[in-house]
RNA sequence: GCCGACGUAGCUCAGCUGGUAGAGCACUUCACUCGUAAUGAAGGGGUCAGCGGUUCAAAUCCGCUCGUCGGCUCCA
C-alpha cells in the first residue's frame, strides 16, 4: 500500500503498516520526534494502522496547531490528573483540546472554584517536572467497562459502551503515573511536554450536552510551548475585552441596560444615531429595490398565532398579555403581520413579487442565563422583509438579495462573506417535487459564489441560505438569512388571481440582512473597538477652541458644520487643551478641529484624525466636504 | 432554566478575622486662558442590589429573591 505525504509524494508501505513505521520509514529522526499522525482532518494516535492511500502528515514538536492540539489533549489528562491527586473520588467526563487551549469535565463532592487553580496549577507543574511517559495499552470494550466500573468512573463507562455501541471492539487507554484514562489519543512523550499550562476558568456543564443528564464541573485552561506564547496569549484576552461591546457601548453612551428591564436595551442619544443612519442605509437601498415598508402591530390576538402555529411551537419564547377577556401575545417575529397586510387586499399575479419590508421590534423570552450584551437580547429589530412571489421568480429575487446584503456588509468592511445553503430536512411540509425546485432555484441564485452545503440543515418549511462574514478579529458572525416558506401562505390561506384567472398560492422568501440591528451594532462596536466609520459615528467632529476668546469662533465652524449636515459638538470647557483633545480621542470622534488666534485670522480651522496627528489648517469654506473626503481616504 | 462566581458613588475598585463607608476618574464651583492624549483647588454624591435572619453591633456571617458575568443549551 501507499500513503500521500503533505508534498504530494506517495510513500510505499507493507500492509498494516501504522504512524509509526510510516515516520521510520521516512528517517530515525523524525521516528523519534513523531508524536502523532494526521489523517486528513482526523489526528490519530501512531500505534493505529494506516490504510491505502490516505493523506498524512508526521506530527512533531514543530508543527504548529497540530503539535498544539496533541500538546493540550496531554495537558488536559496532566490537570486531571492533578485534580484527581487533590479531589479524590473526582469522577471524569470528558478532556478535549478545543481551539485556544482545552477543558476537562470533572463531577466532584465540593465545588471547585478559582480559588483552588494555583494549587491545581503548582500540582500540574510537580507533575510535568517528573516528566513521565505516557503509556498507551488497548482493552476490550467489556474489559474497559468492567475496569472503569471498578474504579468508580460512571462517565467513562457511559462512553465505553457508547463506542461499544457505535461498532468498536477494542478501545485504548493512557497512562502517566498512577492516572489512566480512557483515550484516543495521540500525546507527548511524557508529561515534560505539555507545555506552560495556565487555568482559565470554571462553569458548568451538561454531560454529553444534554439538560437531562447530570451537570459536571468544567474547568477550562490553556497551554502554550512557551511562556512568552502563553503570555502574548493572555495580553490578546486582555485587548479583546477592551473592545467589548458592552464596555465600548457604555464609555461611548451607545446604549444600557437597566434592571427594570433585563435583556431589554435601551438606546441613548447617540446610540439612536448609530440605529437611524443604519435604517436609512438599508431604506436607501430597500428603494431602489422596488420594497415597500409596512409597520405591523407589536401585539395582535392569539388566534392569530394559533393560526401561524407559534402557539404550539413558539410559545415559550413568547410573552402573552389579556385585555378585556382577550388575549395577545407580542409578536416574536413578523410573518404573521406580513401575511395579513398580504391578505387585506385581493392580490393579482401583476403585483408580484410583491417585496413588503419592516423594521420590526420582536419580543423573544430567551432563558435568563444566555442574555449577553447586544449579542443575546430579548427585544431586538428585525431589518425584515418578506417577499411574496411565484416560485419561479424565487431565483432572481433570492439572486438580488445576496447582491444586495454583500454590497451592505461591505459598507461597514466586511468583506470575507461566506454563504450556506440548508437543504430539506426529513421532518419536512410541502411535496418533494416543490423542495426540489426551491432548492434548485437558490442554487442558481447562488450563482458562482462559492457556499457551503448543510445537508437536512434547512428548515421544515422550506430551504434557506445562511450568511456568514468574518470581523477583523477573525471571529464569524451569521448575520443575514434568506428562507423560502412554503408553509406560512398555507396556514393563513394567501392567494393571488393568476393571469388565467386562477387563484394561486404565492411562496414566500423570508430575509434579513444585519439579521438584528442590536446585535449588528455590538458586531460594528467590537469589529472597530468603538471607532466608527465616519458616516456612523454620532459625533463626526469636534470644535476645540485654544481658549474662551475663541468660542464664538468655534460656535460659528460648527453651525457651518451643522448646516452641511455634520453632526459636530464644540468642547468650550475650561479644561486644558490637551485634556480635551485626550477626551475626544477617548470618544473616537473622527475629527477633532482646534482653533485659535490663527485659525480665527485664516478663516480655518487645525484638522487632527483620529488616533493620528495635526494634518494641517482646512478653510472654512469646503469644510465639509473637505472631512468627507478626508474620511473616505481612510 | 441549570452549574459556578460576583453585586460597595455614574465608571474602575479599596474596605483584614463583624464595631454603622473610602480612593481615582466622572460631575459641580472657583482660579487658570492654555497650540494637539490628563492644570490646580474646593465641593456634592452611597438606605454597601433587595428582603429576611444571627448578633449588643452586619457592607462584612447565614437564607431567599433580583441582577450581572463565565459556561451548558438555543439561536438572530
């Protein structure tokens, strides 16, 4: 048999040959440095045969996130070990690696908390100091239930035999010391080599996911070759928090939440700027577009959605209220108005698509414990639309969609956009014949996009096309969503009169765009750290007068500002220039303008960027074109 | 909702093993009138999240509730 190595070279092998012999068979050195083998994806423990044909690479000290992964999977087994050194009795769930460090799940009779990680940590260390090897053996599933049983481990035998039951035979185990676990592998050589581990954090955690099962404690920590690496580590956690939107909103005045209203925003003054210029971007292009915007009741009766079906599926989600013996629920999302506007007038195929766009403020009772910032609230702006249409004008509506939510995203720099499409899922409405050619038709409007596929990820009422961008963080965001519905114009019986004077039932394409506005703006927050393109930011220029014998001069540049349709402020307090001019860099202001003696005799004003230096004096006439164009040279 | 941690002035935080509150920033006032990231001084501001309990005495110890944070889960 052969295998492919990373440089496209086939490499011959006897039958049966494993990780190991593949690496010798390569040079002695790389034998001995060998820690695992990567099987395309799959990184695999070297005592496991290889089969024909797969593409491998030789796993060593060097090879960056793949020496990573094994380095931390081994680090994980070293801290349980040490918990199980200082909790005895501790039983084990599971210890993966996970992307920037790794986490093991312990059940223990007394909390742990953070206030045992430096004797957790100093354990780790004793035990990594001893540099002992890990051992790898195999047992029989029975054998491994019977010897996980023995040693008082529920969890492990709960997966034994769940690997039992997925067709295995054998399963191996590792040990260093006194410590044995359950595992795949693959790990270091010993436990000198698990790198500089620091423990992070503790929460808990369901085993196996699920509510129903016990929940175990998880502790998260992390490793890194080198001090220096776990330290840059830690300082980047550090920056990260700097830009969060919770505490670029407040220092900002953006928006806060008040406990009278838990997972409610409130939107300050500045804040509303931030919403209004993102509404009237989307209503500039929602025009063009050939859309009409509706507004459609906050709360409607619930007849009206045991009619849409969220009564039987929604309504935990949903807050309900009686007036006078009747009762309403608030609307948790915006279809079902849209259906009615739909249906409060006979409909003709010459109206079609007929495009009905809404802001529309939603109400969702989310469970208190995964409310976060603007990222996970329970009222949110939807920038909805609702399309109705005939299924074959689906592609090229669906088609200007995706055109228009990239040409939006880029507005705000996102460029990296990724798209998905979700197709049927087994519990599904409407024939197949239908499915098919909705797919079908999305597919085309894909277009030569590059997406990916979730096979059955879509949802039962029809497909959908999901739409992810990546910040500057690198972080991915799903933020627009594109779904075709089969099922709503069904339920509340929409027709149109056909061009034969048949009645037909139209499909709708739900879409969003930013998905939520809130949420989009805490994206915006983070994604900029609070530095905000100039045609968003709520205070685009600051007026600074040298001293009070300059602030009629200031008051005048800014109602010319003002007049030209800049939002500008003037800062006349008696503080030190310098103090102001920290201040209004503190407050991201994009423009900061100094006047003085000078500047009074030109007619200009001292133009200084933000985060950037004195740039040079601006006449007053052309001021505001003149930051305009300064901002789009950004 | 569940597990864990936390809740002291608008913000960031001190307040040791119980003896009825403090700093910096912010705010107000006064002085300074300043040339590109913090001028100085004075002052106002807290029923220590809420309720209940233990105690001669509670910010501090205990219980409950609410909220926040980190996760689980779910999603936009």
């Amino acid at each position: 048999m052969h295998v492919i190595l990373p440089d496209g070279t086939n490499l011959e092998l006897p039958d049966g040959a494993t990780g190991h012999d593949a690496a010798a068979a390569i040079g002695p050195g790389l034998a001995k440095a060998a820690l695992a083998v990567r099987v395309g994806d799959e990184m695999r423990d070297l005592a496991r045969p290889l089969a024909d044909g797969e593409q491998i690479a030789i796993v060593t000290g060097k090879s960056g996130d793949d020496h990573l992964y094994v380095m931390r999977h081994s680090a994980a087994h070293v801290m349980a070990e040490a918990v199980m050194s200082l909790f005895p009795g501790t039983r084990f769930g599971f210890g993966p690696p996970i992307e920037d460090g790794f986490y093991y799940d312990f059940e223990l009779d007394a909390p742990i908390t953070e206030d045992d990680f430096p004797a957790i940590e100093a354990e780790i260390n004793r035990i990594a100091k001893a540099k002992a090897p890990f051992e790898r053996s195999v047992m029989s599933i029975p054998d491994a239930a019977a010897f996980f049983a023995e040693r008082g481990q529920p969890y492990k035998v709960d997966q034994v035999e769940e690997l039992g039951r997925q067709g295995e035979a054998d399963v191996s185990l590792y040990q260093e010391r006194d410590f044995i676990d359950l595992c795949r592998g693959p790990h270091v050589h010993h436990t000198g080599n698990i790198g500089k581990v620091k423990l992070l954090s503790v929460a808990g955690a369901y085993w196996r996911g699920s509510e129903k099962n016990p929940m175990l404690t998880r502790v998260y920590a992390t490793s890194f070759p080198s001090q220096t690496e776990l330290d840059e580590y830690l300082e980047r956690i550090e920056a990260a928090k700097a830009r969060d939107h919770r505490r670029v909103g407040r220092d900002l005045g953006i928006f806060y939440f008040d406990e009278a209203g838990p997972g409610f925003p409130f939107f300050l003054p500045k804040g509303m700027v931030v919403v209004n210029e993102i509404q009237s971007a989307l209503r500039t292009e929602l025009e063009a577009m050939g859309y009409d915007e509706i507004r459609t009741p906050t709360m409607l009766s619930d007849e009206l959605w045991h009619q849409s079906g969220h009564y039987d599926n929604y309504a935990d989600n949903m807050y309900f209220t009686e007036v006078d013996g009747q009762g309403f629920a608030v609307k948790p999302m915006n279809c079902p108005g849209a259906c009615l506007v739909f249906r409060s007038t006979r409909r003709s195929y010459r109206e079609l698509p007929l495009r009905l766009a809404e802001f529309g403020h939603v109400h969702r009772h989310e469970l208190s414990g995964v409310l976060h910032g603007l990222f996970r609230v329970r009222a949110f702006t939807q920038d909805d639309a609702h399309v109705f249409c005939r299924i074959d004008q689906v592609q090229s509506e669906v088609r200007s969609i995706l055109d228009l939510t990239e040409r939006f995203y880029a507005r705000f720099g996102f460029e990296d956009v990724r798209m998905y499409l979700s197709t049927r899922p087994e519990k599904a409405t409407g024939t197949q014949e239908m499915w098919d050619r909705a797919e079908e038709a999305l597919r085309l409007a894909l277009g030569d996009r590059e997406y990916g596929i979730k096979e059955g990820d879509g949802a039962f009422y029809g497909p959908k096309i999901d739409i992810q961008v990546t910040d500057t963080m690198g972080r991915s965001w799903q933020l627009g969503t594109c779904q075709l519905d089969f099922y709503m114009p069904e339920r509340f019986g929409l027709t149109y009169t056909s061009a034969e004077d048949t009645e037909e039932r139209p499909v709708i394409i739900h879409r969003a765009i930013t998905g939520s506005l809130e949420r989009f703006i805490g994206i915006v927050l983070e994604d900029t750290g609070g530095d905000l393109p100039f045609w968003l930011a709520p205070e685009q220029a600051r007026v600074i007068p040298v001293s009070d014998r300059h602030a009629p001069y200031a008051d005048e540049v800014r109602a010319i500002l003002r007049g030209d349709g800049i939002r500008c402020e003037v800062d006349a307090r008696s503080e030190s220039m310098g103090k102001r001019i920290r201040d209004g860099e503190l407050g991201k202001v994009p423009f900061l303008l100094v006047v003085g003696d000078r500047e009074v005799e030109t007619r200009t004003a001292s133009l200084r960027a933000r985060h950037g230096d004195v740039e040079g004096d601006l006449p007053l006439d052309g001021l505001a074109h003149a930051l305009r164009s300064a901002a789009a040279g950004k």
